[in-house]
C-alpha cells in the first residue's frame, strides 16, 4: 500500500494521464478479442504493463501516476457506457472522426441514467496499491461527454421526455462515482472535458445549431452539470479539468 499522505498536493505542472500503448497491450487486445486468450489472461498482461506504467512515471518524478487508461478500448466511452441507463452500440453508419480515424461506436440513453456498479473503481484501487511515492491519479470523461456528440437524438424520449431529468440524473450519477472513488481513497480525480473547448470553434457550434442546441446557454447547462456532479467531493479532494480541441 502506498505511505503517500492522502492531503492532496498542489503543482504547477501535471500530465494528462492518457500513455501510448505498449505494442504487447495492443496484441493482447487483438488475442483476447479472437479468443485466443482468456479476460483473464489479458488482466494479467495489463495488470504487469500498468505497473511498469508507474514506476516510470514515478521515476522521472512525477507527482501524479495513472494507470495509462491501459484497461479502456476508449478514453471516453468504456466509463460512460458503465452507467445505468446508457448503450454502447455500433451505428449503421458512420461514428466519430477523430484525428482522421472514424471510431464506427456511439452512445445512447436508453434507460434512466444511474451509478449502479463501481465503473473503474477497482482499476484505482489497483493503481493506489501500487504507488510508492505519486499520488495515484484517476481520470474519467466528464459528464457533458454523453450530450455533446448526439444531443436530444440520442436520449430516449420516452425515458426523458423533458431533459432537465436528464441534466438531474446525469449529475447525480457521476456525483455516486465521485463518492465512490473518494471512499477508495482518490484524492486527485481528474474530468477529461474536451466539449467546453469545442465551444470555442465555430464549426462546432453550427454543427450544434443546425441540430438544433440552445448554443447561448449550452456553456450555462454544462458548467451546472459539472459542478453538481462534484459538489459532494471531500475537502480534500482535488478535482482537475482536462481541457483539448480533440
């Protein structure tokens, strides 16, 4: 068990969070699809490969240390398709282009939104068990994630006729993961929020127009959602906000 004091620390400099994948991560990934090995088996190869993970961040000095998201096929989608109520499916046509790659996965609210099971709890517990000197670091896609690429498309009428539910549920959703976390002993949490950046380019914000978006009060709704989902954190929780333009 790590003897780093649970007081968060307070830096000028931090790293995302997010590393490469080790080729040997990428084959096992591949095998375990084909069934040529075991969930099992592929627990194991990340369960070393995080390791090494963190002794190097550790090595350099660091003061954070992640898991490298080594667990996730996604940055966004493996934690959000956790919660209750949401759907990860393969559309019959296109996806999300990122970086010129097409991700053929979207999301959709198909029941109502819940924290029921503990989504990558165990993954921080092994990464707090692991630490010597950082402070284990977890990091998670900010709630506005699950909005922002389809809208009121995605979302059940029937399941959410009016969306001020939905804003309500989502942040009492990821206010349980908050909890959840802090009680396994995370002091530094971090959102990934890339959609507040994509506010800022105006070809994103026609493409939310022509969807039909309430544009001028979308920052308002996202920021309340955020701070719902972490007004419940300990005092002693840090809580970070990544923010990039994809």
């Amino acid at each position: 068990m790590s003897s780093t004091p649970a007081k968060a620390r307070r830096v000028h400099a931090d790293h995302t969070g997010s590393l490469l994948r080790p080729a040997e991560l990428k084959i096992a990934r591949i095998d375990a699809a084909a069934g040529r090995i075991t969930a099992a088996e592929l627990r194991a190869v990340e369960d070393r490969l995080i390791i090494d993970a963190i002794a190097k961040q550790e090595a350099i000095g660091l003061p954070y240390a992640t898991d490298g998201e080594f667990r996730r096929a996604y940055w966004h989608y493996d934690f959000l398709a956790g919660l209750e109520g949401v759907d990860l499916y393969a559309p019959e046509e296109g996806g999300i282009a990122f970086a010129g790659v097409v991700v053929p996965k979207l999301l959709r609210v198909v029941g109502k939104v819940a924290w029921k099971k503990p989504v990558f709890v165990e993954d921080f517990k092994f990464v707090h068990s692991h630490v010597k000197t950082a402070l284990p670091k977890q990091t998670i896609p900010s709630p506005t994630v699950l909005h922002f690429r389809s809208g009121r498309q995605a979302i059940d009428p029937k399941v959410y006729p009016e969306l001020d539910a939905f804003w309500h549920d989502l942040g009492d959703a990821y206010a349980g993961a908050v909890s959840a976390f802090a009680a396994a002993g995370c002091r530094f949490l971090q959102l990934d929020e890339v959609d507040i950046a994509y506010l800022c380019d105006p070809k994103q914000i026609e493409m939310l127009k022509n969807r039909g978006e309430d544009t001028e009060h979308l920052l308002d709704t996202y920021a309340k959602l955020i701070n719902s989902s972490i007004a419940g954190r300990p005092a002693d929780m840090t809580i970070g906000m990544h923010l990039c333009r994809g």
